[in-house]
C-alpha cells in the first residue's frame, strides 16, 4: 500500500487536490470527515468519545488496508505537532511493516487565501470549518505544520489551480496510473 499522507490547514485544498489526485491517477481518497461523519452519528463533535472514535476507525481502516491492498490512497488530515505525532507514527510504523509506503506531503497556503477559500461552497456542503472566525480559532488551537520527516514535500497552493497542484504532487513521487 502507498499511502500519501496530505496535511495542511482548513481551506489549504486537501480534498480538493485529493480529488485532482483520484481522477488522475485513480487512487482511493481517505478524508479525515469519512470517520467525523460516522463519529458524529454516535456522539458530539469534539467530545472524548468522539475522538476516540474516530481515531479508532482511521486506524482499523489504514491497518487493515496496509495488511491487504496495493492500492495507492490519499488520506487528508489537518495534522497538528506535537499532538497528533503519536497517531501518525503509528500509522506510518503499520504500513512500513507490511511494506509499503507513507509519503507526507504538506499543502502550505498563505493566511489570506485561506479566509477566501473557508466559506466555499463544497466546504459548506461537507459541513467543515465555513467562517473566518472559525479558521483563526482552529488555527490558534492547531500547529499546522509539515511533519518532521525528511520526505516530507511541501506544495504552495495558494497561488496554484487545485490541477497544478496534484500535478506538482504526480511528478515529485513519480505516481502513475
């Protein structure tokens, strides 16, 4: 299994360049609101149970698939250091045990573009963060930063189409097809 590890702030364009990705390439698309919605049908948004869940499914998820797929999967998550460091090694020490590959790409998108992008449309329909408040208070919560890996590729989507992007992405790993 290949899994691209996309990561970056709200309205940084992971799911929308994870979609770029999978109409490319034909890769999975595993997006952090998969498991939020499936969470959120049992307990509220943000308690401890919710998160326990939710932390539960993606790992069920990328273990069982990391034992018996060879497809490549873009997972997106808004990853936050140091907190969220522990869950990804594990995920990364899985699948480097069963083989395959976790390749961390961090979208970086400057402050302004992101408060344009955070009441979109799609973002609105998929029930994510939609205001500028919203986007500074996760902010000054999160540590949205490229993972501590000497892999770790950052893209600039600020001032490129979601297609570029994606592109960028396929040529620096050499993903086809």
């Amino acid at each position: 299994m290949k899994l691209i590890f996309l990561h970056g702030a709200p309205a940084s364009g992971k799911y929308t360049i994870a979609k770029e990705l999978e109409a490319k390439i034909g890769c999975g698309v595993f997006h952090n609101h998969l498991t939020m919605d499936v969470a959120k049908q049992f307990f509220e948004f943000g308690t401890k149970y919710f998160w326990e869940l939710v932390k539960e499914l993606r790992y069920s998820c990328i273990k069982l698939a990391s034992k018996h797929s060879s497809k490549t999967v873009v997972y997106t998550s808004c990853y936050s250091h140091p907190e969220d460091l522990e869950f990804f090694e594990l995920l990364e020490n899985m699948i480097l045990q069963e083989g395959g590959q976790l390749l961390p790409i961090y979208l970086s998108c400057d402050f302004e573009e992101l408060e344009r992008r955070v009441n979109n449309l799609s973002r609105i329909e998929m029930g994510k963060i939609t205001t500028i408040e919203g986007l500074r208070k996760s902010l000054s919560r999160w540590n949205c930063i490229p993972i501590p890996r000497d892999n770790c590729l950052v893209i600039l989507t600020d001032k490129k189409t979601p297609s570029q992007c994606s592109q960028e992405i396929i040529d620096k790993l050499y993903l086809t097809a």
